[in-house]
C-alpha cells in the first residue's frame, strides 16, 4: 500500500510541472522513392513458383581442378617455366630465376616481367614470398608489386616490423589507397593475393567514363574493399588515366636486390 501511495505522489508531482514541448519532425520534402527495380513492380507474387527462375544455368567449376588451380583458370605460372610470360622492355625471354620449387625469384635489375596475354575484368590469384632473410628497411626491404593491366599497383612490400609510409605499405594500392589491414605472414613464408579487377572505360576520344575498382583480399582477409582506381600509380606526381583496352600483369623489379618469389598465379577471366 504504502508504494502505490508513493507512486501517485510521484505521478502528482510529475504532473504538476510544466509540459515539455515536443516539436514534430521537421516535415522533408520528398527527393523521389529511393532505389526501385522494374522486375519486382505490378501485382505481387502470391506463389513462390513466380519468383523462381531455372535459366540461365552457371557453369560447373571444379575449384581445385588444374593442380590446385580452378578448372576453368588461365594458369599463368605453375612452376614448369616462363612461357607466358616475357620481358617488359623488349619482349625478350624472362630473365628471372626459375627454383626447383616451383617458384620463380626476381633477379635483381634485370626489369620488370608481364604477361604475354592481355586481360580486362579479372580474377587473379598470385602468391608472394619475401626473403627470409632480412635486409635494409622501409621502400628497400623486399620491395616488388602487382600491376593490373600494366598500370595500377598492388604493392609487395615486407612489412613486418617495418614500418613506412601507410599508402604505400604492403597491400596498398600504391599511394591511392590505404589496407584496411595488415595481413602479412611471418619474413620467409608464403603469402596470397587474390584480387578481383574490374578495368576503367573510356569513350572514343580517350576520356574515361568509369573508374576501374579493385577488391584485395590478403592471406583471405579483405584489405581493399571494392575501391575506385583513381588512375596510374606512381612513385611521383598525380594519378594518370591514358585510355587503353585490355592490358597485361606485370611483376615488379624493384631493382634493389628484393628477392621477392612468385608462384602459383592463375586469372579468371570475368
């Protein structure tokens, strides 16, 4: 009894105050109905027969089926040799080392390697390995990258207690964009890219119309998020966008002595 006494009083002494004004939302005027899609507008579905579909039917992929790589890939290194591949400078034969491991290792200031086929939209698998052996610091220590049709840079970088500049560190789309994370494994072992490349276009005088985007995932962890290519990647001065089609992979000679190892590459093409 004695609460419920204790509770009017307090409603009483609520009600005795002065009322708060509330003010109704601000009334906005109306900019259109958001996002709309054609297909799901005019009688609804009442049966789920309706909303299924049978065609078209994707294609079967057998994910490990080239030794390892997916059966419908375009395998670009698997130990075996350099026949896809050729010298950037004069289309010459690769002059990079080719292990016992199937892997392959830069040498040093022979230049830089890219692939004799051309591509636009991909899905490209790369694994990378810095020396175990650790040697100088910063830009300087295990130093190479991934271009995507021969213009725009994944950067290869040992990053383990090495600190540098953050949009130019390991994942980085070189000086454009920062990784969401640092994924790296220890010096010495191996690591992986796998990269969804969706390339720029440009109309027929040579301006481009729509940026290109790049999704990197880092030893399976997302560190480039669907991110716009604001143009080239260089080491000095703004992003470029000359007009191109369909471009190489190039792999980088640092020409540092970086002794960065490659292997298992293969693309999809999208």
């Amino acid at each position: 009894m004695r609460y419920l006494v204790l509770l009017l009083m307090i409603l009483g002494m609520t009600s005795c105050r002065e009322k708060v004004k509330v003010e109704p939302l601000e009334k906005k005027e109306k900019t259109g109905q958001g996002i709309t899609h054609e297909e799901y507008s005019g009688q609804e579905p009442t049966t789920p027969e309706e909303t299924e579909v049978y065609e078209p039917v994707p294609p079967t992929v057998d994910p490990t089926g080239q030794n390892g790589a997916p059966s419908d890939a375009i395998v670009l290194f698997d130990g075996s040799g350099f026949d896809a591949w050729e010298m950037v400078q004069d289309s010459s034969e690769v002059k990079w080392i080719l292990n016992d491991d199937g892997s392959m290792t830069v040498k040093d200031k022979t230049g830089d390697i890219q692939t004799k086929q051309e591509f636009g939209d991909i899905q490209l698998h790369v694994e990378w390995r810095s020396p175990a052996a650790v040697e100088r610091d910063g830009q300087n220590r295990a130093n190479s990258g991934v271009f995507l049709s021969g213009l725009y840079e994944v950067q290869v970088l040992d990053n383990n207690d090495n600190d540098t500049y953050t949009n130019g560190q390991v994942g980085a789309i070189y000086k454009q964009h920062v990784p969401l994370a640092k994924a790296s494994v220890p010096s010495g072992e191996w690591n992986s890219y796998d990269i969804i490349y969706h390339a720029p276009e440009f109309n027929q005088d040579g301006k481009k119309i729509k940026s290109g985007t790049m999704t990197v995932l880092h030893n399976g962890i997302l560190i480039q998020d669907h991110v716009e290519i604001k143009g080239t990647t260089p080491y000095i001065g703004w992003p470029k966008n000359p007009p191109h089609g369909k471009g190489p992979i190039r792999l980088q000679d640092h020409g540092d002595n970086s002794r960065v190892s490659y292997r298992n590459i293969w693309v999809r093409e999208l």
